[in-house]
C-alpha cells in the first residue's frame, strides 16, 4: 500500500490527453487500457504474462466474484490482490453491466435489483450499498458505483428513466463508499444514445463529485458513429481534472478514437476472447491465424514486436495450435494481443506527450490499412 | 546441434542407475522423465514453463502429427525444433501405439498397419520405413521403431505374433534409419505380460543392436504387479550400456519402482492431463483441488516447493479457478504437476548417486502416506 488515489493531467494534443493515476497499488500512465480478469483470472494468460505485457492495472468483474468464490470470501484471504497475486491496481466493476447481460429473473426496483444467480439459480439483492459493500471487500483500488445499463436500442422513457435511477444510486454509493485506505470511487455517466440526457447526467455526477467519471452503457450494440457521437458530446462536461473511462470499449480502432475525443482509460475482453477465437491483433490490423494461408508460413506474426509469442513464433505453428484445438494456441494469441493493446496505448501516450497524436493514429491506420505481410 | 547421441552410466545403486544421454540438441540426466507434447504442444503449458520445470527432454507423438500438420510440413518448416522452438531434446514414438487406441477402420499386416485418420477420415498406411522416414522429417534426436502394441489382457498367440511382428519390423526400422546428425534409434520390447516372450523380444532386440532399449506394451491396462513383474524380468536382459525407457509411465509411485528396476526414462501425460482435472501431485501426494476442503485455505500447496505457482497461490485460489473452469487453473496445476515429476527424478538421481536409493524411496513415501496438511 502506498499513496492514495490521484489523478495528475500532464499533457494535452488537441482534445487526447495524458497523465497518470496513482493509486494504493501503483501507478497507471494514461491513456490506460486495462485487461479483463473476470473471474480473477485472465483468461489462458498467466498474471506474469500480464505484467510483461504492460498492463499496469487490470479489471475484475463483481458479480461473478461475488458469486463465486463470494466477496467476503475473498476479503477473509485478504482481497483481490492477496487471492491473484496479482499486486497492481486493479477496477472492479460493480456487477450492474453483468446483472443485465447474464442474471435471470432479474427486477430492477428503487432500493436494488434483485436476480438469480446463473450458476446456481441463488436469489440475490444488489443495493447501491451491497455493491460499495461488496467492492470493499475485494479490496479494489477503484470502485464503481452501481447503475442501470440498458441495451441499445431502447425508448427514450426507458433510457431517461434508467439514467434517473442510476444518478440516484449514485449519491447513494458515494454515501455509502469509504475512501480509506486510498481508494477512489467513479461515476458512471448513462442516457443511451441521447445527449441530452447524457449530458445532464454528467453534470449531475460532477455535482456529486466522484474521483473518476465514465461513460457506461456504450459499446452495448450501437454503431461505432452513435458511440463515438456520445463521447464527443459527453467528454467535455467531464471534469478535466479527473480520470475519464469508457467502460467495454473496445478495438484498436475505438481506442484511437475515444482517446482523441478526451478518454483516459478503457476496458475489453477483445484482446483474450479473439485470441481464444484463433484471432491477432497486430500493427498490420487483425490476423486469423486459422486461415489456410499461414499453414506453410514460417514466418513470425510480427519480428519488430516487443511480445516474444510474436516474434519467435513461425505463423504456420500458430496456426496449427489453432487449427488442433491446443490451449498453448489461445494462451499465445491471447499473451501477444494483450501486448499489442499495450503497445497501442504507449504509442498514443508517447505521441499525445510529443504533441503528434494526430500523426500517430494516421499512421497506425496506415498500418492496419496496407494489411498483412503478402504469403511469402 | 552439437555431438552425436552417447550414454554413459555413471552410478549405480542396486539395480537403480544413474547417467547421462548426449543428444545432438543437450544433455539428459538420467533417470529422467518426459512431459508429453502430443501435438506439438504441452497441453496448457508454455514451452517457457517447461524448461523452468526443469525437463531436459520433451516426447511428441508421430501419429498425430502426421495426421495434422503433417511431417513433410513440419520438415519444411525447419523440423520440430525450429517449429516449436523448443531447443533441448525431443523424442518421438513412431506411431504404432496411437494407431492402435485412436484410428479407425485399422488392419495390421505384414508390409504395414493401415488405418483411417481420426481427425478427417484419410486413409494412411504407415510401414516401418514410414515410420522412420516420419520421425527424420521431423527431426527428432530419439526416434522409436514401429511396433503393434496390444492391449492386455491379450490371448498368448496373439501377443506372441504381435511380438514377432514387432521384431520384423524392429529389423527393417533399424535397415532403414539414418544415423546423420547424432540422432539416435530405439528398439521396443513386446511380448504382453508373458515372461518368455518378453526375454525372447529383449535378447532379439539386443543382437539387431540399437541406441536404446525400451518396454513397450505396458501400462495398457494391467495391474501395477503385473507390469512390475515384466520390468523385473525384462531389464536385465536389455544391454547394460545403452539407455532403457519405459514406455508410457506412469505415477510417482510407477516410477520410483520402475527406476528400482533399472529402467533410466520415461513418459507419461499424467501430470499435464490431471492437471487439467484439477489434480496437483505433491510431497504429501496427490491433492484435488476440486474438493471443497480448499475453498477457505490460504495457505500455498507447497511452500517448500521449486514451482513458483505451489508456493504463491494459495489453494483457495486454486480450487476457484478449478470451480470456475479457468484455463489458468488447468495452467497452473499442469505446471506445478510438471515441476514435481522433475523434482522427484532429481530426487532419485541424487539418491543413487549417493547410494541411498532405497531410503530416498522410503521417505518419499512416507512423505505421501502422512498425507495433505490438516485443514487449517
């Protein structure tokens, strides 16, 4: 345990920004993309490739800890960090997102909303306070308070309606959060693809005062145009003294854009569920290594990356993982997408701090758009 | 690549020897233990992790990989080597055995078994030159002759035309392998769990002359005495000066008995294929990490251990990610099971070269009888 949360702005290019967050467990120079560990646990990469790869603060999901193996659980071993051995910071989410994607039975109500577990069909009550409560008790370094996340496309009633409920619960999480031992608190801005209740619930969080602000409800099936209209909208009624977050997003090509329109950190299974799926991610734009054509390649995936998997891999190996179904195939595509993400992120900061952030994401794009090496 | 295949036996201790094998890719201590990379791939385990095991030779399985990618490819591709960039010794068996318990439609006749691919249905015919001709594009430093392997129990006729088969087959192997670059050949002992046929197999074998020696055809079924009793009878007959592998073995306790009997290698996916199923070997012998007793404990599996996941994690956190059908559960505990196969062939090796082979054994298995540590 070290300093508490703080967020220092050190540079600014255009709208993109850089600067770093210190928190109990370390520091996060942002832009920050933050690898997710859901059921603690990235998945088919161990916590050292993590580390190797860059990332310096990870993301685990509420309510699947909560659960299994449970947070009081987890506290009684110590909290998250103690459990993972993982030692930098780490986001918990506040399990809202998951109760609407994955819970049954679920019935949102003014005190809480209630569901059934979709391990063991458990009924179960999430307040505004039990997700501060339960958040405390993994041990997070950054919490985020509980809200109502809604599908788009939904009806405006609905979408206001849901934004109202949220901001409630947000006073009521801001009450309810401890800041000792230095953690920090977040905000999550909601109201669909309407601005106008974007923006007034950005306001209203301001007013509460959060450590941290984001976006939450985007990247939930809405053209990357809508997504990116909203941030555009929303980015500047954001304090600009705190950390902005846009939660689930997303490609590389998403990051580029959100981080030009004023986002600092960000958050995607992306990286691991494509590596799982045969898929990489690379400065040549996405790779499917199931594809025939890298059967007889022995060449590897990319010889300038700072990934090892990357580098010393022949492409016609990758491919045979993949093709035979071995778990060292979504271990290895995972490993060099999560660095790739890292790279992508280092690359913006560096740019933002030179003040050629615009150069910088031209010339990623060119990147992406030459494509892969042409079959040897 | 460096020297040719050599063995040399430096130490032993009552029938327990202890040496080294010379390969054109590094050094083997003896006994020594071979984690199995059926295709290509340690299931769930980086080749990174491997080595920090502490294994100097790795085995692949011919079968499957000239089914998928296939030899000529993976001979194009530089050989197993360049294409797994694993860069120590490789062994590979010729076949014969998957053919047996994985293909489809199979008929063994004198020329050549033929059989149909269980991955998409070809039809193949795989001879003893074929065999030999596979594991050179491949570019294995040990490679196995061709034989059939039958299951036990098996009538005496047919175990002894299995047997002769093999012997034929042991001599066309031997005609149409290539000493160049160091690589070695390897002559399989059949006869099923008839004594004299086994002695008839091993003396047989010995007058065609190969690198090394092994016992095949165990571990197929039969109890534990049983394949004992084999060993015993077999390896005094198999030259002194040459290496001895027993094929497809087995359990720490196989092979603390096994070694006892003068065998010097072996190989086995039981400790990547139990870790998979949430089973770790350990000093106190084997845990299941399944089992609910774990859910609260914090302490590591192993404290004292050379694996740095058997010391780190605590076993709740194990039994979590084996719960929660985590990829970096099977990781972990493949890994830690890797490790404690390596330790316990360093152990052995000590042992002999001190000549206390037998209390080494003794307090092995005490350490396994006293059981797992009391729940906390």
């Amino acid at each position: 345990m070290s300093d508490a949360f703080s967020f220092r702005l050190s540079t600014t290019d255009g709208a993109a920004r850089a600067g770093e967050i210190t928190t109990p467990h370390g520091r996060i120079a942002t832009p920050a993309f933050m690898p997710v560990g859901t059921q603690a646990a990235m998945k088919a990469v161990t916590w050292r490739d993590v580390r190797e790869s860059g990332a310096e603060i990870v993301l685990a999901n509420t309510y699947h800890l909560m659960l299994r193996p449970g947070a009081e659980r987890i506290a009684a071993l110590g909290g998250l960090h103690a459990f993972t051995q993982w030692d930098g910071p780490i986001l918990t989410d506040s399990g809202g997102f998951q109760v609407m994607s994955l819970a049954n039975l679920r019935k949102v109500e003014e005190d809480a909303v209630t569901f059934r577990s979709h391990v063991d069909g458990t009924p179960i009550a999430l307040s505004p306070e039990r997700a501060i409560e339960i958040q405390s008790l993994l041990g997070s370094d950054i919490a985020m308070q509980l809200d109502e996340c809604l599908a788009l496309p939904s009806s405006v009633p609905d979408i206001e309606r849901a934004m109202q409920l949220s901001l409630r619960w947000a006073e009521r999480c801001k009450r309810a959060f401890d800041h000792a031992r230095g953690r920090a608190l977040f905000g999550i801005v909601q109201g669909g693809d309407i601005p106008g209740l974007r923006i007034e619930s950005a306001r209203a969080l301001a007013d509460i005062g959060f450590d941290g602000y984001a976006i939450g409800g985007l990247a939930v099936g809405e053209p990357q145009q809508v997504m990116l209209r909203i941030v555009d909208e929303v980015a500047g009624h954001l304090p600009a003294d705190h950390p902005r977050y846009l939660m689930g997003v997303g490609t590389p090509e998403d990051l580029l854009e959100a981080v030009a329109r004023g986002m600092d950190m960000f958050d995607c299974v992306l990286p691991t569920r494509n590596g799982r799926h045969g898929m990489a991610f690379t400065r040549f734009g996405p790779i499917n290594l199931r594809n025939a054509r890298h059967a007889d390649d022995p060449r590897p995936l990319d010889a300038a990356s700072r990934c090892p998997a990357a580098r010393e891999f022949a492409r016609a190996y990758l491919h045979h993982l993949v093709r035979a179904e071995e778990t060292l195939g979504a271990m290895l595509l995972s490993t060099i997408n999560l660095y790739y993400y890292q790279d992508l992120m280092r690359g913006m900061r560096a740019a933002i701090t030179m003040h050629r952030f615009n150069d910088f994401c031209a010339e990623t794009r060119q990147g992406w758009a030459a494509g892969d090496l042409a079959p040897p």
